[in-house]
C-alpha cells in the first residue's frame, strides 16, 4: 500500500530544512487601537503585539463608517447572501457597491468576487472564451492570481521581463497582427513596491490594437484623487479596459472586483464559473466595503498621512544604513537574503519587542531576496516607528547583517 504520510512528511520537512516553512500566528486585532493587537501565544499565554504586515493600509478596517453599515446591513438581512449572485444572492447592497466601484475607476459597471485572487482567476480563464484565439502578454512578475488565471485559460501566453516595454513591443511585433491582445500587469508591485509603466503599456495596446488589464489592488484607495488608483493619479484610467482591485486592503473589509464596459463585465458574469457558482459576499461585508468606498474618495488626507509615514519610516531605515528597496510607493521591504535569518529576525522581533512582521521566502520572492516587509499607515504613531526602528537595529547587529548598501 503507498504510504500517503511519508510523502506528506517529506513535503512539509522540505520546508522545514530550507527554512521557509510558514507558521501563522494567533492575532486579535482590536477596535479603536489598531495597530495594536493580542497575540495568543502556543502556551496559551497573551502578549500585546504592534502588527507592521497588515495590509489594512489606512485602517479602515475600524472606521465608524465602516462598521456603522455593516451592522446596520446585518440586523436588516441576516449573516449570509442565501446564494450566489444568479440564485437569489443579488441584493441592494451588492449593487451599490458595484455602483460605487464603477464610479470609482470612471467606468460603465464593476463585477464583485469573493477576492481579488478569485476576480483575476476567473476573468483571465475566460476571456479567451470571448476572444477566440487571444494572446495575453503578462509581466513576469505578476501577482500568483492573474498567472493561473493566465495559465488555466488554455490560451496562448507571452511572458516579457518585468517592467520592460521594449520587451513587449518585441513580443508583440512578433506576433499575428490580426490576432486579438491583451496586456496584463499591475500598478503596485507588492513584493518591492515598483510602479508598471501605465502610460508605455497604454501607448503599445493602442499600437498594437491590444486591452489593457490593470491590476490595482495595492493602489485602490491610496493613491489618486479619490483613490482609484496609479491610474487615476497618473490619469490615465479611461486607458484601461479591465481594472482590478481588492476590498480587503485599504478599504479594510474583504472581496475583489474588475471594473470596465458594461458589455466586458455582463461577458464576464455570464461566462466565468469563478462569479457563476460562488456564493456571493455576505450583505454586510458589501454594505461596509460601499461605506469604505465612498468615504475615502472624499478623504485624500488619510490618503496623505499614509504616504507621509512610508516616507518616514523608509529615511529612518536608510539612515541606519539597512537594504531597504525604495520606488517611491508605500510598501518598505527590507532585504535580508536568507531564509533562516529572515525567520530569525521575525521571531525575535515579535519575542523581544512585540513587534510582528512576517517573513517572506521563496517562491514568493526569488531566493537570495527573502526579506520583510513593512506596510506603515496613518495609525502607526510616532512611539510605535521608534520602537520599530530601535528593534531593528539593534536585532541587524546581533544577526551580524551586513549594512554596507541599500538594496535599491
């Protein structure tokens, strides 16, 4: 008889031994003091700990607002949707946040999913039912979620290098010139907190008579005007044909969406098992997220104190001389190189400090870049940077870490 455990057990040892095993922590966050939260430790004791990995990025996870609708959505309807979106899980709720989110991007409609991992999945898989004999040009760096929605579609597929237009112009030059194109990427490149080049990519599609798929969910809500986004900053939204975001970083609840024509989105909902046979999102969590969105296009200073504490927290680790990647965004990672010493930092920064940052390895970064990374917002306060930094350097000398250059 084949021993099912032993490949379970040298799967997971694997891991163990190259130092990129994944251990989750217990966490309570709580209301009204964010970034603060419990850590229920294996021992069952409690510890209270400042998250610096959150990607609640502006805190609205907490805002009245916020949890004004959901409740007042939850007392009127119950906990659940009762279905998916064609068999009775279509509410009031569901199409105002719909509304609001193709508002948001200036486009005819919007399409909410369970996630953004599952609104990229599903919208690339089936665009080549629309597009007979498309041709998706995806950056090499693309989120896991638009790589298998690329990969599963059945379709062809060309890779260029990361950010590099004169890669995919090469590309698309080599290809049928009559055949149907699509260019996939993203704005905010979470691992090192790039900018794609919306503009050069834009300029190429109208070239070359291809779409343009923007994934946006690192940047809705934080950058633009009124939070839509690198594109809306850049003005460059009515380029774009399908945008996709998420609602569970800075709009602090949980669920993804595409926004683009009203005929795009009706294909899509027609003809992607991803929306089709998934239970919608709870009316609550649709409720909070539309309150989310339309509070923060109409509050660009959070937008502001968020990118003002990147900034802080970026000179601060430069001037301790750590390899720190800085493009201008408000991600901040921290480049350790190692596995174990990634681990080991993480570890005693949450043991010793009460700090949590999670490590992150291979295959989400490419090995010799693993690293933390920090995601500061306007409600990490000025005690709990200096803590951050005073940890950091302290645990950088005992690790014997090199300082000598910043990573970028």
């Amino acid at each position: 008889m084949t021993d099912y455990s032993a490949f379970l057990d040298r799967a997971i040892d694997k891991l163990h031994e190259e130092g990129r095993y994944r251990t989750f922590i217990d966490i309570e966050r709580k209301r009204g003091q964010f970034p603060h939260a419990t850590w229920r430790k294996p021992d069952a004791t409690e510890r209270p700990i400042t998250v610096w990995c959150g990607n609640d990025y502006l805190g609205m996870g907490q805002h009245p607002v916020v949890l004004a609708a959901m409740h007042e959505a939850l007392e009127a309807t119950g906990a659940g949707s009762g279905g998916t979106r064609n068999i009775s899980g279509t509410t009031v709720y569901h199409k105002r946040l719909e509304a609001e989110l193709a508002d948001l991007h200036g486009k005819e409609a919007a399409l909410l999913f369970t996630s953004a991992y599952i609104a990229n999945d599903a919208t690339l898989s089936t665009l080549p039912k629309l597009f007979p004999g498309l041709i998706i040009y995806s950056d090499s760096l693309n989120h896991a979620s638009m790589i298998e929605g690329i990969r599963r579609n059945g379709g062809q597929k060309r890779i260029f290098r990361h950010n590099d237009v004169a890669h995919l112009r090469q590309l698309l030059e080599a290809d049928d010139p009559q055949a149907p194109k699509l260019i996939a990427f993203e704005s905010v490149y979470s691992m090192d907190g790039d900018f794609g080049p919306i503009g050069p990519i834009c300029d190429l599609a109208d070239e070359f008579g291809a779409l343009t798929y923007l994934d946006e969910v690192h940047a809705v809500g934080m950058y633009g005007p009124r939070g839509g986004g690198v594109a809306e900053r850049d003005r460059l939204m009515h380029r774009i044909d399908l945008i996709n975001g998420t609602l569970g970083k800075a709009f602090g609840v949980m669920g993804g969406y595409v926004a683009a024509s009203a005929r795009m989105c009706d294909a899509v909902r027609s003809y992607a098992p991803g929306f089709i046979f998934t239970t919608s999102l709870p009316p609550a969590i649709a409720a909070g997220a539309a309150a989310s969105v339309a509070h923060l296009k109409q509050d660009p200073a959070r937008r502001e104190a968020h990118q003002t504490q990147a900034r802080i927290l970026k000179t601060r680790l430069k001037a301790l001389g750590l390899p720190i990647i800085d493009h201008g965004s408000h991600i901040v990672p921290l480049i350790v190189g190692d596995p174990v010493h990634t681990k080991n930092i993480s570890d005693m920064l949450l043991e010793d400090h009460g700090i949590y940052v999670q490590p992150i390895n291979f295959p989400t970064v490419p090995r010799g870049t693993e690293r933390l990374r920090f995601t500061p917002s306007p409600v990490h306060g000025s005690g709990e940077m200096e803590a951050l930094v005073r940890g950091l350097d302290a645990l950088w000398s005992h690790c014997a870490l090199n300082r000598a250059e910043l990573a970028g």
